[in-house]
C-alpha cells in the first residue's frame, strides 16, 4: 500500500500545531507499513508517479518548502508599507 503527499499534508497540519512526536510516529508508521513506496503527482506533473521516497525526507521537504514560503511572506510584509509611496 502506498503513501502520499495528500498524507504527508494531513500530517503538516498537526506539525504547525506543535504535534511533533505524534508526527515522528505516524511517518514511522507509514515507513513501516508501506516500504517508503509513495504516489505522489509533483508541481506541473500532469500525471502522479510511483516510487520509492523515504517518508521522512519527503516530509522534511514539505516542511522546508513550507518556511520558506512564510519567509516569502513575511518578506513582502515588510515592503507593504512602501507601496503608498509607489515603491514596488
């Protein structure tokens, strides 16, 4: 049985929520139970493709891609205030 980003997702949601360790044990679940065998379809794919990734790395990539879109954020936060002045 095969794992998917779709769960890696769910488990995002209790990650943010300071839900580590009940993180760390569903991905040893899910490496366990499914031999890191993953469908997953990628930005741009237009089909999903099966094959082997290591839950926790996929899910380390979630994560990282996730801070850097708040860093990304925060970053256009800071230059809001400029806009009145017609800096872009």
């Amino acid at each position: 049985m095969p794992y998917s980003n779709a769960h890696l997702n769910d488990l995002l949601k209790r990650f943010k929520n300071g839900n580590h360790q009940e993180v760390a044990d569903s991905l040893s679940f899910i490496k366990e139970l499914t031999k890191e065998v993953c469908l997953t379809q990628y930005w741009n794919d237009t089909v999903a493709r099966w094959h082997h990734r290591n839950p926790y790395e996929y899910f380390d990539a979630i994560v990282e891609e996730m801070e850097d879109e708040e860093s990304s954020k925060e970053l256009d936060g800071l230059f809001e205030p400029l806009k009145e002045f017609g800096v872009r």
